[in-house]
C-alpha cells in the first residue's frame, strides 16, 4: 500500500444536489476506511441517509450547522448545533442529515471506517456516488457527477477561451472564466451552470489577479488544477516606422507580461496550497513564422515559448508541468473573416495550408481538451502546434518543385 498525502482541498470531486464532496482517501485505496471532505452551500442540507456498512467521524473546519439524527428515517428526534472545531460520531446504522441555514458554506473533513465483515463487498467510490443518487432517488437530471479539479482560463470571453470553455463544460469538466470583459453566460446551457464560475478580473493587475484567485479558492473550497492562459489580440498592424515605443511596450504587456503575471500567481498559489498542477499557454505561429507589420506580436509570441521552457525548468520540482499550444489560422476567427473579406477568394488562403483547409474552432478546443485533461507531468516544457502544416513547409505547393506526375495529384486534392 503507498503512503498517500493530499491537501484538504485538493480532492476529487462529487456534485451531487445537495451537497459536495471532495474525494481525499478512496474506499478502493485502502483497507478499512476512506476520507473526504464534505461542503454544504448557504441555506442547503445534505439527504437524510444511512450508512450500516460503517461509522462515521467528522470534524468542522468551518462555518456553522445543525445535526440531526434518529433510529428511524422518519423520526430524527436528536439535533445538536454544529462549529468550528467541532469533532462529531455517528455511529452505524444511524439515520441522520446535517443542515446549513447559514449564508457561508459548511465544510466539515468526514472519516469513515467499515465494518470488518463487510470489507469484501465494499464499492468504490464512484460506485458509490451513483448509488447514492439511486437508492435516494435524488434529481440526477440536475445532480452532476465530476472528479475534476476546476480549470482556470483566463481570458476565457476571447474567441478561443470562449470556445474552449463550452467544449469543456459538455465534457463535465468544472470552468473557472476569468477575463476583464463578462463572460456571455447567457449562452450557456442552463444544466451546464453549476459548472461554471466566472469573474471580471483585470489580469494585468498581479494584486487584483491574486486577490480574486485566493478569495475564490478559500469560497469554492477547490484549487484549479490547470490555468490555461489565452490573452491578446492579433489585429493591431503597424509598420516599424508607424509603431511608436509606447505601442510596442503595450503589445508586449498583453501578450507576453500578462502570460507572466497569470503564471507567477498562479504556480505560487498551487505551491502554498500543496497542489500538483499545470500551467497551460496559447501561443501563435507567430512565434516562428513573422507576419508581416505585426514585429510586437511576434516578438511577444516568441517570448511565450521561451517563458514556457524557463518556467518549466524552475516549476519542474513543485510537480508544476508548462507548456504551449501554439495555433495558426482558423476557420472561424475574427482574424480570418476579416482576411476573407480581403481577398476576392478565400481559397487562396487555404490552399498555402497543407491540409488545404484552416483547422476549424471544433479541432482546436477538442485537442485542448484532450490534452489539459490527460497530459502527464513528464510532458513539460514543450510547444505543441496546430496549423494544418502551415510552418512545417518551406514554401506554399503552388510554387514547389514538383515532378510534373505529383503535380497532377496536388491539383486533384485541391480540387476535392
């Protein structure tokens, strides 16, 4: 058996209807007991419910309650008030609910120990869970069943934060939306909301930045375990000689020291708080491949993935992994409608790409996603791209060096 350590607020976590609990200790992980941390919102009380595999310890780390129990699920006759410091036993088989009718949340850490007999038949505590939500025939239409940490974007009202956070919420995965403009929550689905938590934050701003995280973090009783930062636009062209000093320190700023203040915090507070996590960039093709009367942008991207390399060095012995997903064009971007409105036709455009395509919005959040939520630690450090092959080639194929028999499968790919 390994010797398991893991911050009270770090764990898995279970939304049910009334209640939330936060996996520390699994029943699968060890022989005779299980931990978790329970938190009960403002004026909300968990089911009334029986445990005759086990008894139950729990201890209050803050706000305030009130327990009730009885030998019958109908006649809960005894109550107690419940506080801070408080360390409370129920013992086998006894029914009971606890309620909070405060406006802070009660959240108490729950040790369970089982039976010696019924050991063999112990569920797991995913199995659990769903069993909860049958044998109390709770809502499960509106009960969310995750085991993820929330992930933080910042920048999340931008095109792809937008984006990247409705592919994550269908997936069930908790969003925290940061950005200085308000998220549009009125475009979310209304089941999704109990996953989502959105603030206006000015990023730029390292105080205000670190100020709204750790007050978010001590109310939501979670530690996100990615930030994926996506800040700055693209659509400032300035040729070197029109660009003043002022111009350009701004454009560093949004797309390069901001990337630094969301990451300084961020790392900082997973560090304070004993928690693995990663850091996550969007960075841009850019980086590699100049546009043309855009030296700011360009320079700032560049400086993401050096920043991405640094940071991955000094965050490596925190279990902090960094890395950068840098994008090329996409279909739906405000950048590329504004070029299809240029150009008389558009497939001009998409025929430099090798897949003779933009990759579409679809493509980009999906592989995102994928890779926040299963990347290993050991992948840190690197810059991952996603341009259609735009950069791997060193020039367009309609003006390669082509034999004139690989010319005519060029054109009739072209053509499909």
């Amino acid at each position: 058996m390994t010797i398991k350590t893991i911050n009270v607020y770090a764990g898995d976590r279970f939304v049910f209807e009334t209640h939330i609990n936060e996996f520390l200790i699994r029943r699968e992980e060890t022989r005779f007991s299980e931990a978790f941390l329970v938190i009960i919102p403002p004026n909300m009380s968990t089911h009334c419910h029986v445990h005759h595999e086990m008894e139950q310890m729990f201890f209050v780390l803050s706000g305030k309650g009130m327990l009730k129990t009885g030998i019958e699920r109908s006649n809960l006759d005894n109550s107690c008030n419940l506080k801070v410091n408080d360390l409370v036993t129920i013992p086998t088989s006894t029914w009971h609910m606890i309620i909070n009718e405060n406006e802070e949340p009660l959240k108490y850490l729950c040790i369970n120990s089982f039976e010696s007999e019924l050991i063999k038949n112990r569920k797991t505590s995913l199995d659990h869970a769903e069993s909860v939500l049958r044998d109390y025939a709770l809502n499960k239409n509106t009960t969310l069943l995750g085991n993820q940490r929330p992930i933080l974007i910042v920048g999340a009202a931008g095109f792809v934060g937008y984006n990247l956070t409705l592919e994550l919420l269908e997936k069930g995965i908790p969003v925290w939306a940061y950005d200085k403009i308000p998220f549009p929550v009125n475009k979310v689905r209304k089941d999704l909301l109990n996953l989502l938590h959105c603030n206006i934050v000015d990023i730029s701003n390292e105080s205000e930045f670190n100020y709204h995280l750790s007050n978010d973090i001590r109310e939501q009783s979670v530690t996100p375990k990615v930030l994926l930062t996506t800040l700055g636009t693209s659509d400032t062209r300035s040729h070197i000689f029109n660009m003043s000093i002022e111009k350009f320190r701004e454009q560093i700023d949004e797309h390069l020291v901001n990337y630094f203040i969301s990451a300084k915090t961020f790392s900082k507070i997973l560090v304070d708080n004993d928690c693995e996590g990663s850091l996550v960039f969007i960075g841009s093709v850019g980086a590699n491949r100049a546009h043309r009367e855009q030296c700011a942008y360009d320079a700032a991207k560049g400086g993401i993935e050096s920043l991405t390399r640094s940071l991955a060095l000094d965050l490596a012995p925190y279990k902090i992994n960094v890395n950068t997903i840098a994008l090329g064009p996409i279909e739906e971007s405000p950048t590329s409608i504004d070029d299809y409105c240029i150009l008389q036709n558009p497939n001009d455009l998409r025929q430099i790409v090798p897949i003779q395509r933009y990759p579409t919005i679809s493509e980009i959040t999906h592989f995102i996603r994928s890779f926040l939520t299963n990347s290993s630690l050991s992948i840190t450090g690197q810059v991952i791209t996603i341009d259609g092959g735009l950069t791997a080639q060193l020039r367009p194929v309609t003006i390669e060096r082509l034999s004139e028999r690989n010319m005519y499968f060029v054109n009739a790919f072209a053509k499909e």
